[in-house]
C-alpha cells in the first residue's frame, strides 16, 4: 500500500497530491485527535459519491457514520504510530452520498511521518472480482462481434442466390398460385439480408467525432421514447450539468442509450398498463476510473434506470451477446449493437438488475479533441 511510498510526505507541499490524485484506490489524510478530513483523493470522491469539497472538513466519524472496528484500527494506530493496521471491514458511507450502502472493503490505517496525521486507504473487496468481470465481458462480446461478422459474410452471398433463384422462378410459373410459394422465399430473403445489414451496420459506417453535449443527446431520445410511449411512462432526467462537452460520434451514442432505453419501455408493458412505468436518465461525474486496464482522468457515468420486472436469470450474464433475446419476437440485437458502439468510444456498459429495478450503467472517458487524430 502507501506506507512506505508516503514516508516524509506531510512535510512536502502539501502531502504530494500529485501522487495520490493519480492512485487508484480511495485515500483520505484526517488529523489523529479532531478526525477531521484534510486531504481526500479522486478516488475517493468516486467511491463515496460526495465532492472534496463536501468531503474535507467532515469527521471520519460522519463520513463512516461512527464505524466500531474502523475507530479501533484509528486508536490502535494513534497508540502505536509505528504500527500499520489492515483489516477487511464493512464500510457505510453518510447518508449525502447517493449510494448510501455498505460494502466490503480492504482498509488500510497508518500514521505519517507527523503522527498527528493519519492515511486511510481502502478499495471494495469486489473492485477485483469486477474489473476481471468486466474484463471478461468484452472479450466474450468482442469474440461474438468477430464471430457474427465472419456469419453474416458467409450468409450474405448465398442468400443473394436464393432471392434471385425465387424471382426467376416466378417468371417461369404459368401458375399464379404457385407464385405464393416464390414470395414466401423472397420476403424470407429480405428479412434475413436485413438481419445481416444490421449485424454489419457498426463496421461500415466511419465515425463522425464531433463535440457535443451529452444531456441534448439523451433528451433526443427521451423524446424519441415518449413519442413511442405516450401514455403510462415517465422518463425523469437527473443530470449532473457540470460535465462539458464530450467527444464523440453524436448518432452512434445516441443509438445506443436509445436501444436500452427502448427495450427498458418493451420491457414496461405492465407497468405502462397501469401507469406506473418510470425510467430514469442519470449521470455523473466520475473521477480516476479503469475501464479496459486504461486509466482515465475522467469519464461520464451514464444511467439508464427502469421500473420493471427485471431481466430472466437464465439470460442476464448473456444480454450483449448477439440474438439473445428476453421478448418474444426480439432479435437480441439491440444490446449487442449498444455494447458494440459504446466500446467504440473506448467505454463500457454493464448491467445490475432485479424485480423492480434494472440499471444500465454506460462509463465512457472523456477526452479532448487534441488527443484524436
């Protein structure tokens, strides 16, 4: 951890905050005796949902909500500031924060070379088990990409045959009745090349990357949503203005939440019925994020929220991956192509659901025009 990297850091100007901004894991410096925050990362600012601001200034006590075995580790350092104390624990963040829950966590309490200053650096016991989930994910998605492009090329061709096969069948057919059958192969054919156009459309299109704002993005697709659903949905809008502009290929994002936000309506017919469907549009500002094994400064963290039932067990470790389906007459595409466009834009899409409650979380880095050739 940071021990020995810190030794002789609360002398420096003030505590190498170059070096701990950049950390991964959450850190917050507080003075021994008042517990008072003076110091909090960008990490930390993410895991707890709260600004540095809000944050510096706040006990440990208030922060953590006066945490029994946190406060021992805290007094047995102040006792024996030689001493390191590291200890998985449950964390419960104050009630500002937007995730007001508790957590596993990895802790870790020394003194600094001033022992009246103290580091607290932690990480959840799940960050791992989730970057290698994550981390399998798009592999598996990327796998499926290469192997339905591969499909859709070798269907392609030989489905042309069969159309142009049918049509000329047709013209030799004295039999109008027959001619029923010819049209069943074609409008099969059609609705098959359509399917393929679809697996392929991601690869053909070049990127069009221009600066846009996120929040008129997403009100194009509430209200492409609402003009769908008029009647029984709620779209609610929880922005975070503050983000600027990002860089990015406008339609294909757009695409993308609309894909999820629309299978979320499909997916409300119940509670549309009764007038109680609601989706929300969230997002946030997300600081030293890890998307990919990349390190990004910032990103956008973009959530799409339902009312629903939630989706079917038995297919929600497989919703990106192409023609997986929880609607009856869906081609399972949808998601595939959200997934496929997102990562394009080097960011991630991962799903929690359960009845009541789905949540589309959309990271994606931000970056400047200067950084893309």
């Amino acid at each position: 951890m940071l021990r020995s990297s810190l030794r002789g850091a609360a002398s420096a100007a003030p505590f190498f905050p170059i070096f701990l901004d950049q950390l991964p894991n959450a850190v917050l410096i507080f003075e021994a005796e008042s517990r008072q925050v003076i110091y909090v990362n960008p990490a930390a600012e993410s895991a707890l949902e709260i600004s540095r601001k809000s944050l510096e200034g706040q006990t440990i006590g208030t922060v953590f909500e006066d945490n029994a075995v946190l406060n021992h580790m805290i007094n047995e350092v102040m006792m024996s500031p030689s001493l390191l104390q590291r200890q998985e624990i449950s964390l419960h963040s104050l009630p500002g924060s937007i995730h007001h829950e508790s957590g596993p966590a990895h802790v870790v309490i020394n003194a600094l070379d001033d022992p009246s200053l103290i580091l607290m650096e932690w990480f959840p016991v799940d960050q791992q088990l989730r970057s290698e989930r994550d981390e399998r994910v798009t592999q598996q998605v990327e796998a499926n990409k290469q192997l339905m492009r591969n499909l859709a090329h070798e269907i392609k061709n030989p489905l042309g045959g069969i159309r142009g096969a049918a049509q000329l069948l047709e013209f030799e057919l004295e039999e109008k009745g027959l001619r029923e059958y010819t049209q069943v192969i074609i409008k099969e054919s059609d609705r098959l090349q359509n399917l393929v156009d679809r697996l392929l459309a991601p690869h053909r299109k070049a990127h069009v990357m221009q600066m846009f704002n996120i929040h008129e993005a997403l009100e194009r697709v509430r209200s492409l949503v609402l003009a769908e659903f008029p009647k029984g949905l709620t779209i609610d809008r929880n922005y975070d203005t503050s983000f600027p502009d990002i860089l990015g290929d406008r339609e294909q994002l757009i695409q993308a939440v609309l894909n999820i936000a629309h299978n979320a309506a499909q997916a409300l017919s119940e509670e549309i019925r009764t007038g109680i469907a609601r989706i929300e549009f969230k997002t946030r500002v997300a600081r030293s994020v890890t998307i990919s094994k990349q390190r990004y400064k910032l990103a956008i963290d973009l959530h799409i929220i339902d009312n629903g039932p939630g989706i079917p067990e038995d297919i929600r470790e497989r919703i990106f991956f192409p023609l997986v389906s929880g609607r009856e007459g869906g081609s399972g595409l949808g998601l595939t192509l959200a997934q496929t466009f997102i990562q394009q834009h080097q960011g991630f899409i991962s799903c929690e659901s359960r009845p009541g409650c789905t949540d589309f979380h959309i990271q994606i880095p931000y970056r400047k025009v200067e950084k893309i050739a």
